[in-house]
C-alpha cells in the first residue's frame, strides 16, 4: 500500500511566509565582523558587492531569530550574578555599533560587561552564542578559536575598535540549555592583521582568489556564493556590481559615471549606465568603449554590456547573446 502524502501543514507554512515576507533585502550594507574570519577572501569580497542576495527560508529566519531572543536571558544570567551589562551606548540609547576608519566594516557588539568573578575590575567585550549539540560539544572540546574561528575573530575586531582588552564568550546549548564560558584575551597582532584583510577586501576592485577552484571543495559546496563563483550564475544589476562604483570614506559610496555619492536606495537600483565588473561577467573581455564592453561567453557566444545593448530589467538575466 503506498504511503499517504504528508498533510499540509497551513498555519505552519502562514507562520514561515510571514518570517520571509518581512525579511531585509538580503544585501549587508557594510561588511560585517561576524563574516570577516572566513578563509576565503573572495566569498567576502562577493559578499560586500553583493553578488548573492541572502534568500532564508522561514524557518532558518526564525532560527536566527531565536538566537537574538536568548541575548536577553543572557544579560538577565550575568545580572543576576552581580556583573554590570550594558546591552547599550548609553551616550546614545542604542546598540554599541563599531566600524573602522573608513566606515565599511564593523559590526555591532551583543554588550559589555564588568564584575566577572574571574576578573571584577575588568571590563569585557561581551557575546552570547547558541549552539546545536554537536557545535555545543565541539567548543566544549576545542575552544572558540578553533572550533569557531569566525566568532573569534568577530571577538579580535570588537576588541581592537573598542579599545576593550578581554572579550568574554557565552554560550549556550539549545538542546540541553547547558552553559559554555570562555574569557578571550586581545591580540593586537591577529586583530590588525584582521582589519587589514578588510581594508584589502574593501578596496580591491577585482575579486581575490579563490579557496579551491574545485567547485566540489566542502569549504565552495557550503558557500552562499557558490553558484556565482563556480557556475556562472547572473549577478543582478546594482550599484555594487558595477565598475563606476567605488567605496569612499565615512561608509559611503561614490559613482564615477554620474560623479556624485550614492545612497542606500540607489545602490540597490543602479542605473542605465551600469557596467559590470569583468570579474563578475563569465567570460573574457574583448573590447571596450566609453559606455559598453564586449565578451567572449564559455558557450562561445559574445555577449555586450552598456547601453547600447538591450535594456534588461533590474531582475532579468545578466547573460544575452547578441547577433
């Protein structure tokens, strides 16, 4: 007898829609803290030009979602303790949010404390983690530096921007709700090294190289950026992919073409003008003028980017043949 199918489950996937109805864009507009530990420079470098629009299901939105809802019971544990948290600036009522000198990377801290019986008079860069089980036992075996590099250095970064000398680490267990510690010492070496990674990243005109240019690398498999890199995939058109924009100081963006900055609302939607950045079209550049460039595609067909070719929408496919 064949199996019956699975019922639908309708306020289930009402709820899930709902989480992706008021999901963001899907484009960072900085390149955050929290990424810059990935081994691979070109994933970050595509992920601040944003080559791949972040597309969550539901039910991970709600996921990340449960991660923000456990900072609070965080700050109420350590409270409860006898250690000050401040979860906010109080010169300005909000998030502790640090960047660099040119404003482009950064990321914003879960709080800071002081009163750690460990070290009381000490105050500590503060971030709270929830892990699955086996992520639990993992930091439990081999520490945050190696079982979770990327939180470590999102650590390094706060610490280096704050002027804070010890980050403490707090994590929990969501199957178990057991608790991890861990205090995190500044090293100033590893911190600067870090920040020039993202001066470099942001700066750099072209992409970085690669991990693997084995696209079956667990390391690519596992990349959001995966299809772009390794398969061609269209990039949609935005300011970010275009070779007139530059990013400039104070976290800004400028365009060459129109000679004038660019806001938020206009990265987003580019313009007539936009021009891929060559890294980002597959194939190879034949030729170019003031307002077009021409390429050689992987099928063999040529394919020309400007404005004297096809007029495609924001949305449509990067990647047309022309006669």
């Amino acid at each position: 007898m064949a199996l019956l199918p699975t019922p639908p489950s309708p306020t289930v996937a009402a709820i899930y829609a709902a989480y992706e109805a008021d999901a963001e864009t899907g484009y960072r507009a900085h390149l955050g803290a929290s990424l810059i530990g990935t081994e691979c420079g070109r994933a970050v470098w595509y992920g601040f030009r944003w080559a791949t629009r972040a597309r969550h299901t539901g039910r991970l939105l709600r996921l990340f979602q449960t991660g923000h809802l456990a900072e609070p019971r965080f700050v109420a544990d350590l409270r409860r303790i006898g250690v000050t948290v401040l979860e906010v600036d109080p010169d300005t009522g909000r998030q502790w949010t640090l960047r660099d000198a040119g404003g482009h990377f950064g990321g914003s801290m879960d709080a800071v404390g002081i009163g750690f019986p460990e070290a009381p008079n000490t105050w500590h860069v503060c971030e709270f983690k929830t892990h699955s089980a086996t992520s639990f036992a993992k930091l439990q075996a081999d520490g945050v530096a190696t079982s979770k590099p990327l939180h470590w250095a999102q650590m390094q970064v706060y610490m280096q921007l704050s002027g804070i000398e010890r980050a403490f680490y707090l994590a929990v267990c969501k199957d178990t709700d057991a608790l991890y510690q861990e205090r995190i010492r500044h090293d100033a070496e590893a911190a600067l090294r870090i920040l020039a990674k993202a001066e470099r990243i942001i700066g750099a005109t072209r992409p970085p190289s690669r991990i693997s240019d084995d696209p079956a690398w667990w390391q690519c498999r596992l990349c959001d950026h995966h299809a772009v890199c390794h398969e061609g995939q269209a990039v949609e058109r935005h300011c970010r992919a275009c070779l007139h924009a530059t990013p400039v100081d104070g976290g800004a963006w400028h365009c060459a073409r129109h000679a004038r900055a660019l806001s938020r609302q206009d990265q987003e939607a580019g313009c007539a003008a936009h021009l891929f950045i060559p890294d980002l079209v597959p194939g190879e550049q034949l030729d170019a003028g003031d307002d077009w460039v021409s390429y050689r595609l992987r099928d063999g067909g040529e394919w020309r980017d400007g404005v004297s070719s096809s007029a495609w929408g924001h949305h449509q496919p990067m990647l047309e043949t022309v006669p």
